[in-house]
C-alpha cells in the first residue's frame, strides 16, 4: 500500500518534511510506500515551484480540496492554522501529523486533541526533538534509573536572531497568528522535552505548579521591502520559568531571540541523587554523562554507534548525522503508526499537555503568581 500525503506548507518545515519523505526509503526500507502527493498553499506561482523542488505532484490552493482525498495529512503552515485544517482532515477519517506548537491558544489546542479522540486515527505533533539518537539514550538511562532520584530539570532555548532591532517584522511576532512568541516557538520544545525525559511518575513526574515572566524588548519592527513602515510586535521575545515537579524536583525553563551568540542552542540538564546528564543541539550527536560513583567531571559520550537508537540506519560508527536526520526519525515511526494503526507518539495530546504549560507560563506572567497546574 503506498500512502498518498497531502502537505500544507511549503517554507521552513515543508522543506525539512519533504526532505525527510525523500530520505525515507534510501534509509529506511522497512518504512511505508509514500507518495508525495499534492502540496497546499495560497500562492499558485510559487506553489508549483515548490511542488517541483519538493517533488510534489500536484498543488492546491484550498486545503477544503485535500484532507478527504489523501491518507495522511500534514499541516505545517503557521500557528493559526492549525486548528481548522487539523480538526477537519480528522473528522474526515484522515491521520494527522501537526507542527507544533499544537495551537495558537489553549482553547484550539484542546479542540485539536478532543477531535483526534474521537477520530481514533494517529494525530502526531511534531516534537522532532525526541527522535535525536542523544536524547533517546538520555532517555533510557532515566528509565534505567541511572541518575537516581530526580532533583533538578534546566532548559533553555537560545537564538540571536532579534538581537538587531531593524530586523524585520515577521508573522511569528504577532499574537494573532503565532499566539505567543519565543513561548510557543522555542520553549514549547523545551517543555515537551522535560514532559519525554521526566514526566514519568518515577522520575519527577508531572508539573505541578511554575511561575512564568515573559519579556518584549523590541515594540515595533520594519516592515521588510517598505520605505518606513513598521508593524507593532505583540509577542513576547523571551521567557524565564520556574517550575515544581510531584516529586519535589525544581525546574527552570528559558528561551529568548535575544541569546547573543547563540544560533539554536537548545540545552537540557537533569541532575539527580546518583548522576547528571546535559545535551545540547548544537552538539547533538553528543550526551555528557557524569555518574556519582565516578564523580571526575562529564563524560562525553558520542551517540553514533551503530546499537545507538536509529545510528543503524545511517553510517559507520563515529559519522555523525544532523539536525535533518530528526525529521527521518518521525516521519519513519508517524507513518509506520498510520501504515500499521498503531499509536505515536508524541500524539496530539502530548501537544495539549504543553500547551497547557504554556498557558500557564503566560496566566502567571500576567498575574504576577505562581499558577497550580490540575
């Protein structure tokens, strides 16, 4: 059976999924039949020049047209249309595969995760963190209980590309469409992450209750080709969190555009009572382990051998892969779910449980108070 996928959105992730569909039976043989059938998008000029790079065979200009005629339906346009693009495939009976974050509000988010419940088709959010070969491997060593009793959880998000405030007005700088700002883009990331790596209840477990500040630096920005013309931005530019986990582990959370010198450092740290781990994307074949029976400093464990989880399908032992091979990984285990009627993960509710997060983060920043999450 070859699975005909319809996909909206074209830019940033359109290119990054295209690639993966590619990639996918060069390197995974065992994955699925994929047809990259007709690619959605507003634009009909520049559609059909992306659905030729892309390797699309048709385009659309309405997604109305697509998400009963495909099997599998991803929505990678911008935050704000996630939602009624997302819920209608699935009352059509279509697997979904989302970007994240889920939505721009807690309300669609919600609206999203109820549809795919009564679906009962795999609804995927597109956590594509979670499939690098390190964090897999921190995985297993908290599951192992290797870093002992949990005590703190860090996580941060650091990029620079703000940092100029005549950089141009973008849509992800406005709450319309992107619902938040670095929150949504960054740190939604960071705490779908901390939700894989601890949130088992033996380890930290759930959130229980966090403080959130957000922050905007820059009010207004250019408007890119215009003479003069700025546009307000609405979102905030960074975000710090403090967070209380059930088993009494603390957490901090941050991420910002503002992050001088940093391009897309995304870095986790959990210490616990027998040992510490950290990663960070811009080393990500990389996991620095230290164990409290060997307490010397970090090793640096390379991720690359060939029992490593998904290295077998690459190169030799000690060839690193990159930031696009995550994206093979997801593809791989969401289509496999789709071919099989199995279950993904991470589903459309483990995008609600971060945006309920989220929410929380922005409700304390605007009440000036620890929130409860129940």
């Amino acid at each position: 059976m070859t699975l005909e996928v319809g996909v909206l959105g074209y830019r940033f992730m359109g290119k990054a999924h295209a690639n993966a569909l590619a990639r996918l039976p060069m390197f995974f043989p065992d994955a699925p039949d994929v047809e990259r059938s007709v690619l959605v998008g507003r634009d009909e000029e520049a559609l059909g020049e992306a659905a030729d790079q892309l390797g699309f065979a048709e385009i659309a200009t309405d997604w109305r047209d697509v998400v009963d005629d495909v099997d599998v339906f991803y929505n990678l346009g911008p935050n704000h249309v996630h939602a009624e693009p997302s819920i209608a495939a699935l009352e059509a009976g279509t697997p979904v595969f989302c970007e994240k974050p889920l939505a721009p509000t807690l309300e669609e988010a919600e609206e999203m995760a109820e549809a795919a419940r009564e679906a009962g088709v795999p609804a995927g959010a597109a956590f594509n963190y979670r499939f690098v070969p390190a964090i897999r491997y921190a995985k297993r060593l908290l599951e192992n209980g290797e870093l002992g009793e949990i005590h703190h959880v860090r996580g941060r998000y650091l990029q620079d590309w703000l940092v100029d405030p005549e950089a141009p007005w973008a849509w992800r700088l406005d709450e319309e469409m992107a619902g938040s700002g670095v929150l949504g883009d960054l740190g939604a990331h960071t705490v779908d992450l901390v939700n894989f790596l601890v949130g088992d209840d033996d380890l930290a477990g759930d959130i229980e209750r966090l403080s959130g500040h957000l922050q905007t630096f820059v009010d207004e920005r250019p408007v890119e080709g215009s003479d003069g013309e700025t546009r307000p931005v609405t979102v905030d530019d960074a975000y710090s969190a403090q967070l209380e986990f059930e088993n009494g582990a603390m957490g901090t959370l941050e991420a910002t555009r503002y992050g001088t010198g940093h391009k897309n450092d995304h870095t986790i740290e959990i210490q616990g009572s027998e040992g510490s781990l950290r990663f960070s994307l811009e080393r990500l074949n990389e996991l620095e382990v230290l164990r409290k029976d060997e307490n010397r400093g970090y090793e640096t464990i390379l991720v690359t051998d060939e029992d490593d989880p998904y290295v077998d399908h690459w190169w030799p032992p000690g060839h690193v892969i990159g930031w696009e091979h995550t994206f093979v990984h997801e593809n791989y285990e969401f289509l496999s779910a789709v071919a099989e009627d199995g279950e993904f993960a991470p589903s459309f509710e483990d995008g609600l449980a971060a945006q309920r997060v989220l929410a929380a983060i922005e409700d304390s920043d605007e009440r000036g108070e620890w929130i409860s999450l129940e």
